[in-house]
C-alpha cells in the first residue's frame, strides 16, 4: 500500500503546450514579470478573443494541481472580454514557466495529523483598474494543502486593515 499520493498534470501540459504552439519556447523562471503591470489597455492592438479564452480555459483547469500559478492565471482572466497583445504576452510568459516546471505538482504525503490551519491575505487596492484589493486563502489539513483561492474582493476597502479583515472573514467561511 502506498504511503502516498502525488498529483501531477505533466501529460495534459505536453499536450496543452503541443496544442498553443508553445512547447518549444524558451523556458523563464517566473509565471509574471514584477515590472510587467496589466491594465486594460485601451491603445493597444486587440487579439484574437477565442484563441485567449482557450489559453485561459487551459490554464484555468491546471490550477487544479498547481497554486503556483493561480495568481499569474486569475489576473489574466480578467481581461477575456477584449484581450490586448499584451494579456496574450503575459499569458504565453505563464506558458513559458510551465515548460519548465511541468514535473511539479502536489504530494500528499500519509498523516495522521488532523489539525486545520487556514492562511489567508490580502492586497489592498492593488487592481490598478478598479482600485479593488485580492483575497488569498489556503487550507490545509494536517501538512496537506486541501484548498486555495484567489479572488478579487467584490467592494473597496478604504484601508489595509479592511481588506485583510474580509479576506479572513472569507476563510471562516
């Protein structure tokens, strides 16, 4: 009996890679620049909005077994309503990074540890769109990760303490 489990999606990246066109470009170490800030980008030249929505769908369903990427991911989705040639750039940036960390995922490990432990935080008004602030929370039972998600916070807070005060109202829930 194994006293493990690991869950790794390195078949459906091949194949995600070999189905964008991306599988042979050069690997980066980062899922998102630092310097690199998306808006939405109203004097840039559109593209094509299907193409963006499959790179995103694609993505999306890899979250499943890499919170390495939930944010790169997530801030991206944003802009599927009319994508700019700069939201394609960042997408195929987290494309980039995963060509190169395909063999990552999670791992399990047997326990008998049955403590929660909840993290959560928060930005505050970091969307340079709308000035909103971003809830991050993860869960983990024992030493294992259970749960995570990102989400942008519907109102704005008019202080750092506000934003982190609903981000943990958001993880009692």
């Amino acid at each position: 009996m194994n006293d493990e489990i690991f869950f790794n999606q390195s078949k459906y990246i091949g194949e995600m890679l070999k189905k964008v066109g991306l599988e042979n470009f050069k690997v980066t170490k980062t899922p998102m620049s630092r310097k690199r800030v998306l808006t939405l980008d109203k004097d840039n030249e559109s593209t094509d909005s299907t193409k963006y929505r499959g790179m995103i769908g694609s993505l999306l369903y890899l979250t499943a077994s890499r919170p390495d990427i939930m944010f790169s991911v997530c801030l991206c989705a944003r802009f599927q309503e009319d994508p700019k040639v700069s939201h394609l750039k960042a997408v195929k940036r987290i494309f980039r990074y995963i060509t190169g960390t395909q063999h990552l995922g999670l791992w399990y490990p047997k326990d008998t540890g049955v403590n929660v432990l909840v993290y959560a935080n928060s930005d505050h008004a970091s969307d340079v769109v709308d000035r909103k602030s971003t809830s991050g929370i993860c869960t983990f039972v024992g030493s294992f990760l259970t749960s995570w998600s990102l989400k942008k916070q519907t109102a704005r807070a008019n202080s750092i303490t506000k934003s982190g005060y609903v981000a943990t109202g958001r993880a009692c829930q």
